[in-house]
C-alpha cells in the first residue's frame, strides 16, 4: 500500500498524508485537490485491501450481526431470516462486509467472536440478557438493538408497536362477533410475545369481554410443533369450552394449531377463526391462508443498518426512531 500511496502522491503532487486523507474521508483536503487524487485513483484502478483501508481510517468497515434466540432455528427463522436479508442488502449498498453468529445460550462467546474481527459496529438481534449488554458496551462499539429492549440509556432500539398490533387483532376478531377466544402466547419474557399479548387482553377488557386466563395457553418455544402440541393436549378443553377463534402472538404457533385442528376435520374459518402475528411468508403460503398482523421486518433490518452506520460515522443527534405501525392482513383463516 505504502508505494501505491507514494506514487498517487507523487503524480497528483501532494504529500501522502493528503492520499490518505482523500482515501479516509477523515480530515481536510481541497475540493480540487480530492478530485485530482480521486481521478487517479480510478486511472491508476487502485483498491486499497481491507487491512489497508482499516490502518489508514481506523475502521475495517466489518459489522456484526448477533442473533440471540434460545430455540432453534435462529438464523433460518422466517421472521429474524427477514431481518438478516435487509441488513445484508443495506450493507452491500453501503461497502461493509457482515459476520453473522448465532447464540442459543446467551453467552459471551459470540460477542468475543465479534470483537477479535474488530468489527465497527454491531447489531444485537432478539431478547438479551443484561450481562451480554453490559460485556459488549465496555468494549465501546456502537450498536442498535433489533426486535429487542434494554433498560441501559441511549440505546437505540427498533422496535415493532407490538401492543398496538395486539390490540388490532382482538379488535378484528370481536368486530367479526367472536367472544369465545383462544389465545396461545409465546413466552412472556420476549418483549414482543408480551405486548403483543397485553394489548390483545386489553382491548378485550375495555370492552367488558375479558379473556379468562383459563382461555390463555403459554408456549415456551413459539414454534410450529409448540402451537401444535398445545393444541393437540389441550383439545378436550378447547372442544368444551365451544371456542370460535384462536389467537397465537406469532405465526408459527398460529400455523401449529391450525394444522393440528385441520387434521381433526375442523372448518377453517366456518368452525374456528385463526389469527397470527408477523406476517411471515409461511401465512400467504398455507391452506387456508392465515390471517395476521403484519410486522415490517424488512424496515427493521434496513433501519438497523442505517442508524449503526450513523453511529459508526458520529453523526450527531441520533434520535430512537419511532416504532413501526403494524397492519392486519385478512386471509382465508378468519374471512
């Protein structure tokens, strides 16, 4: 890199601590004497290497990526798989390169993994526990939390208005005259199986037609073989109590139980009313297609991406952006 520099220098006539600034965007050079520098960078076709580029601007332009999630699939999920593709998309329109790791037990390993490819920035996807934030905020890289939330100030959180979405789909379904409903939530401790959950009770209280905590199964995992097993042992007592809808706080548990109700013959929407959360491509997909709160997962991973870079480039006044609007999609399961 060193006589690449000397030689651009030499011909535009400047010194190489001018190149390198031209090359860094860090520091003052003339408008004529960058563009002179910059149309011999293109004659000469020169294309400093990531090693180079990270000693002349300290940065490598790597991100990382962190999926947290306790269950599998993590990175394959259709909903964080959403997110990944944006991130990944808005990353090659801005010349960074990503890592991406996955973490099941919430561990320190993959923030150390992160942290020895010198990353800019990182990405923190899903629930975190505190002690993962607090280990990778004494590194001081920047980073934005996805689908997630923390207590620590000044984080940047893109979020989801889960407990608006909630209420949409408790609305939608006593609009259509369901009062016996049957809600299956995914565990309580995610933010958004929790507000998406809270705003769906809420609604319903407000309106005097309360959902008993009898009517309210809690799933551990969230996944397609959790909706089904729950509705598979809880079948006798969702057939006593003559219930006329479903209510899942995301899509695969929603799919889950549909599956298990078509293979007992029941009527979908005739018989039982599904609803779901997120939107994920599986819901257009299945027969009958699903109905669900559509969550906008490829601005949560483009919004990500550019507030990091913001992040990494100091820009000033960063401000959380607003949460994103949900919108109910109608489908065969409830119309």
């Amino acid at each position: 890199m060193e006589l690449t520099i000397k030689e651009i220098a030499l011909r535009a006539g400047v010194s190489k601590s001018t190149v390198s600034r031209v090359i860094s965007g860090k520091g003052y050079t003339s408008l004529v004497v960058r563009d002179k520098v910059l149309q011999l960078i293109e004659e000469l076709q020169y294309k400093p290497n990531a090693v180079a580029r990270a000693m002349v601007s300290q940065r490598t332009h790597n991100i990382g990526v962190l999926i947290y999630r306790r269950h599998h699939p993590i990175a394959s999920h259709p909903f964080y798989g959403k997110i990944l593709d944006a991130i990944l998309m808005t990353a090659a329109s801005l010349n960074y390169s990503v890592f991406v790791t996955t973490d099941h037990e919430m561990s320190l390993r993959s923030a150390d993994f992160m942290m020895e490819k010198r990353v800019d920035g990182l990405i923190l996807i899903s629930r975190l526990q505190q002690n993962v934030i607090d280990y990778i905020t004494n590194f001081g890289v920047p980073y934005v939390m996805v689908n997630g939330s923390t207590d620590v100030d000044g984080v940047i959180h893109i979020v989801n208005q889960d407990e608006e979405g909630g209420r949409m789909a408790a609305e939608y379904l006593s609009e259509l005259g369901h009062r016996r409903i049957f809600a299956i939530a995914g565990p309580q401790t995610h933010r958004s199986h929790h507000l998406r959950l809270k705003g769906f009770k809420n609604y319903l209280e407000g309106i005097g037609d309360s959902i008993p905590s009898s009517s309210i199964l809690h799933a551990s995992t969230s996944t397609f073989v959790e909706g089904y097993e729950l509705m598979r042992s809880n079948w006798d007592q969702f057939r006593a109590g003559r219930y006329t809808s479903i209510f899942a706080t995301n899509d695969m548990i929603a799919l889950g139980a549909m599956k298990f109700l078509l293979e007992q013959s029941v009527r979908i929407p005739e018989q039982v009313a599904v609803v779901g959360f997120d939107d994920i491509d599986f819901a257009a997909m299945f027969s009958p297609s699903l109905t669900t709160v559509r969550v906008n997962t490829e601005e949560m991973g483009t919004q990500a991406f550019s507030l990091l870079d913001k992040l990494i480039r100091q820009e000033p006044n960063i401000e959380n952006p607003k949460q994103l609007v949900p919108k109910l999609i109608v489908r065969q399961s409830t119309h």
